[in-house]
C-alpha cells in the first residue's frame, strides 16, 4: 500500500476536493474509489477554521468508511469532544475557537452528537509497518501512558474527563485511581506537542506582543544549544532573551526507527 498523507484541513473542503481530485480519487455512487494500491491518511485537525467543516468531515468519514483513507485525531476534535461533553471551559477564547463548528453543525443538534461519536473513532496515533503518524508528537513515554489505556489508540467513554480535563483523575490499568491525570498531559502533548518552562525569571513576547514563560518546542531536535534552537512561534528571530543552554535529557528526540509525519506546526 502507498500512501498519500494529508494534512490539516479545517474546514477547506474545496480545496480538499481539488487534491483528492488531483491525486485520482473519485466519487462513486456515494463512496469513494482510489488509484490502485493508494490510500490517504489524514493528520487530524478537520474542523474549525473553515467555511466548509461539515464538508471536510463528510469527506474524510467516507473515505475511511470507504476503506480509502485512514485518519489520526487532531487537538481541534479532542477539543469538540471536550466542548461536546462539557468539560471544556466555555470561556470567550475557547467558544471563539469553536464557534465557526458550532454554527455549521447547530450546537446540540443531532448531527452535533453524531460528528462528536465520529471524532471518538479517530484513533489519537498509527504505527503502520511502514511509517508513523501523529498530530503534534511522537513521546515514547506519553504513549506508554496512553498505549496501556487507550482501546487500540482510541478513547474510551470512561476516558474522555480525564483526558480533557487537567483535574480529573485517572484509572490506572487495574481500575485504580491515580492522582492528577497522566492521561491528560499525555493526550495534550501527542495532539498539542510539548511546551518546556523557561529558567527561572525568563520570558519572552511571542508574534501577538503576549508575554511566555513557556516555549512550544521542537521536540524532534537532538542537540539543541539553546532555548532560542528550539522554541516555535517566537516570530521571525528568537528574542536574544532565549539564547540560553538547554539542560541535556531535556527532547525525547526522535529514534528514526521509521518516518514519522505529523500535523499543526
Ligand atoms: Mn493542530
């Protein structure tokens, strides 16, 4: 099997069809025919943004329901999940993040329900013989974590508070309760990627003038000099602030056992 990987999509579906077009995939009385030997795989991310959501999602279910195409979870379905369920805080910033989808889909609606239930089937990552995907990040030890709870990759209904919520606790493998939620800072930095504390004292003012204490960070590097080496959405130049050594030990790195592809950067 080949594979043609696409990434985040929210809500263009115009554009989507265009590239499924382009690449040979066809309509055909209501599912999908691909070129021979090829599949898609999808980074996640389908919703929000866009004009077209309810049409990005339409495509890309029935392409996997079509057997055509396989789809990983992106943060933007994690957090409709969470919003769904109500435990993602309906504050100005999260609902106008949202509020595009919830137009589209008519929030609470039957169809509302039935999109979030879809999201669930999305597994949150896929180790294929030939190569691996993520949304955001590929961390050994948070895929331990979810790999001994998660049902082939995917959430579970017991799962969903804790792994949207960052107070919840979470069942341990046995059925005990842990305290805090591994589960969620796990699920976070898969879909969301990782974020390192500057030293103490620091910070620094991203592209929309707001003042860090924390940088998102490219975890995938191997030897980073300095925090400036390995901080995103700093904007153009690292703030001379970040030239500072990083402590070893710090990235997971990545083990080239395979080609990893990912999303949202
Ligand atoms: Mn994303």
């Amino acid at each position: 099997m080949e594979y043609d990987i696409i990434g985040d999509i929210h809500g263009k579906a115009p554009v989507l069809e265009a590239l499924l077009r382009k690449l040979g995939y066809r309509r055909a009385n209501g599912s999908w025919t691909s070129p021979e030997n090829r599949m898609c795989l999808f980074v996640g991310d389908f919703i929000d943004r866009g004009e077209h959501q309810l049409e990005v999602v339409e495509i890309v279910r029935s392409l996997v329901e079509a057997g055509r195409a396989l789809a990983v979870m992106g943060n933007h379905e994690l957090n409709a999940v969470a919003w769904h369920r109500r435990f993602r805080p309906d504050t100005p910033k999260n609902r106008k993040q949202h509020l595009e989808f919830l137009a589209q889909v008519g929030e609470g609606s039957d169809l509302h329900d039935e999109l979030v239930e879809w999201f669930l089937t999305l597994p949150l990552w896929l180790d294929l013989p030939q190569l691996r995907v993520v949304h955001a990040c590929w961390d050994p030890a948070s895929l331990d974590v979810l790999g001994a709870r998660l049902r082939d990759a995917r959430l579970t209904e017991d799962l969903i508070e804790c792994a949207t919520t960052g107070t919840a606790n979470a069942l341990a493998a046995d059925g005990t309760r842990e305290p805090g939620s591994p589960v969620f800072a796990a699920g976070e930095t898969l879909l969301k990627g990782m974020e390192i504390a500057l030293p103490e004292g620091m910070s620094f003012h991203d592209k929309d003038g707001h003042l860090r204490h924390h940088v998102r960070m490219r975890w995938w590097m191997r030897t980073p000099a300095t925090f400036a080496d390995i901080a995103l959405g700093t904007g153009e130049r690292a703030d001379p602030a970040l030239e500072v050594p990083i402590p070893p030990g710090v990235l997971p790195g990545y083990d080239d056992a395979k080609p990893l592809f990912l999303g949202h950067y």
